[in-house]
C-alpha cells in the first residue's frame, strides 16, 4: 500500500497551527518554509497540491500584539479575520519567489454539504489546478467556528480531499504518528472497526500534540475519511522531510485506508459528507416503496417533519416506528414540505402556487442503511 501511496498525484495536505508556530504561538519563519518548501517539490514533480492551512489566528494574534490565545469565540474569529490576509500575503510571497501562486479559499462544511456550492468548490479547485496556482484551504472563521472549537480544520481536510478526489491526505502533525502504550508506532489501520476497538484502548496519550482537538480529532477525521475511501497518513510536520519521505516510500507515520470498493461518489457524498439537517418521518406504504419497490419519495407518504432545512439538503429517513432507515437530498425546503405533506402530487401547485417536481426525493438521491 505504500508504494501505491507514493506514486498519489492529487494530495491534500493539513497544517494546523502547531505546524506553522513556536512556542510563543506565533507563525515561525523555518517552520512556515519547510512545510511551503516540501509544497514546491511536490508541484515540481507534477503532483497536484492544496494546502488546507490554518494559523489565521496566530497571525492576527501576531500583528495586533496579542501574546496569550483569547479564550472568547467572537475574539478568536475577530484575530483570524486580521490573520487570514497576512496568512495569504506570506504563502504568496514565497510561491511567487518559485514561480507559483497561491489562492485562497475560505470553505464551511455547512457550505460542503449543500450539492450546488460542493461542486462549485470543486470545479474552482480543478480550474486552480489547471493554472498551476495552489489553493490554500481554511475554515472561515466569521460565519463557522467548528474547527476553530474542537479540530483545527482535521475534519474540513478530509472534506476537501473528498471534494477533489484526493489519492492521498496529508495530516501534519507535532507527533510521528499514533503510538500504542507500549510504545509502538501503529503503523497501518486498515478497517474502521480497528480504530474502534485495539486503537481506542490502547492509545497512548501523546501530549505533545498541541493542536486545539488533539488525537482524538485525527482519530475522528481518520475515520471520516476511511468511510469516504480517502487513504490518509499521519506524519511528523516538524521533520524537515516528513513529506518528501512519504514519497521516497519510507515506512513513516499511521496509515489509515479502508481496503474496499468505492461507492459511488454522490451516493458516498449523501452518506456520509452531508451532515443531516432535519429528518422525514414516513408512513409504512412510503418506507415500503422506497426500500423494496425503489421508487421515489412524494409528499403523500410524509407523515411529519424535524428541523429546518432548505431544498438541496440532506435529510434523514424515519419509518412510523422511529427506526433511522437512510437519508436522501430533498427537493423541497422544511418550509414547502409542511404545507404539502401528506397531500397529492396533482395540489402541489395549487397550495404553493408553484412545482419544482412531483418527487420530494428522487430516487438517484436516496442512500439506505443496510
Ligand atoms: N481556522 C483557524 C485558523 O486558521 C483554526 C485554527 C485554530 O483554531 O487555531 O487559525
């Protein structure tokens, strides 16, 4: 698996902020340049990089003088607001002194989970990388914090590397991969029942990870990404050629790669990339038509709604009973639906005065839990 590992062309690459800083918490000069170095050889040699970069804090921190990381929300969106743009200005610098230029792109997962703005992210990225430029990916800060709460961006690379069909996601971190108490590294997870049970249990607790979620948030976007049929390995970030050696083919940090088939990308997208907005709860005739006669979902089988949610989310799938059966994209907003549930496809005009389609989920857009 490694050496399939090595010859990857599309690469995601996380750096989170113990990657670009020292002990002061602010960006450190040789640590921002090794890791942007290790970028130029891997676009040197034809492979196609985005970087998903965090640090807008530290640098906003930097520039207004702040020494101690502000534990108040609004506070730290406001110090990333300042940072992102001496954030960029520093990756456009050194890429311009190589011949290459960097782009940014501010993503959410909300934004992630609506189709419409998942592929829009996606033919952006793919443009980019036809002008050779570098995207350089972080959360925005002002209208998402979740990254910013618990992760710095793990779980947003692993979208991002689904998004663009990545080979391979690079997580940095300050450690050389995930160790077991006794000392060893692991060096290959290969299933997601493994993370489950040995790798939980017998995690050793590495404290040197300074990263705001830590191990348990790489362990989380590990997983994510092994269900998403993103291979993803964990290296050291401080090591001058922690990047380069994975493609020398070294045995270096934790490999994650669930070894089976891949699903269909949007079926994969409704599974598992879309985060459940709100939930349909159906009459037995309308589970049964979806499960056993594959049709489609129309008003008439929708006994009741949860949650709000907006035309083009996904939503999860309830029978009379309660049991969470699948989730599917719907077609109508949470809005529309309470006024056309229950009702003939033939008065969907007349009660909204307008009709998208008959179905309320189409049949390519539903996903069932086996
Ligand atoms: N998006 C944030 C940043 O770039 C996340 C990192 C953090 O929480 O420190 O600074």
């Amino acid at each position: 698996m490694r050496e399939a590992i090595r010859s990857s062309q599309r690469i995601v690459i996380k750096a989170g902020t113990s990657i670009l800083t020292g002990r002061d918490g602010w960006i450190q000069e040789d640590h921002f340049s090794n890791l942007c170095r290790q970028i130029v050889d891997l676009v040197d040699a034809k492979k196609q990089v985005v970087l998903v970069s965090s640090g807008a804090i530290a640098f906003g921190m930097q520039m207004t003088g702040i020494k101690k990381r502000p534990r108040n929300m609004p506070r730290l969106q406001a110090c990333a607001a300042i940072g992102q743009g001496g954030l960029m200005h520093a990756y456009e610098r050194y890429f311009s002194g190589r011949g290459l230029h960097a782009a940014q792109l501010l993503l959410t997962r909300d934004g992630l989970e609506i189709r419409k703005r998942f592929l829009g992210a996606r033919h952006t990225l793919d443009e980019l990388f036809k002008m050779k430029v570098i995207p350089i990916v972080n959360e925005n800060d002002t209208v998402a914090t979740e990254e910013i709460a618990f992760g710095d961006n793990d779980i947003l690379s692993v979208h991002v590397a689904h998004l663009i069909h990545a080979d391979l996601l690079i997580m940095l971190s300050d450690v050389d991969g995930f160790y077991l108490q006794d000392g060893s590294r692991i060096r290959q997870v290969s299933s997601e029942s493994e993370i489950d049970s040995e790798l939980v249990r017998h995690l050793k607790d590495t404290r040197k990870e300074r990263t705001v979620g830590g191990m348990k948030a790489k362990l989380e976007a590990a997983r994510v990404a092994m269900r998403l049929g993103v291979p993803l390995v964990m290296v050291n970030g401080h090591d001058e050629k922690g990047i380069r050696k994975i493609f020398e083919g070294e045995d270096v940090g934790t490999l994650f790669v669930e070894q089976r088939e891949k699903k269909n990308a949007r079926r994969k997208w409704i599974a598992f990339s879309a985060a459940r907005k709100g939930a349909l709860i159906l009459d037995a005739g309308a589970c049964e038509a979806l499960r056993v006669k594959k049709k489609s979902l129309l008003p008439k089988g929708i006994v009741q709604l949860e949650g709000e949610f907006e035309k083009g989310q996904v939503v999860e799938l309830r029978s009379p009973s309660g049991e969470v059966f699948g989730r599917g994209v719907v077609r109508y907003s949470s809005q529309e639906l309470k006024r056309i549930l229950g009702r003939k496809t033939s008065e969907i005009e007349e009660i909204l005065g307008y009709k998208y389609q008959d179905e309320v989920i189409q049949r390519n857009d539903l996903v069932f839990w086996e």
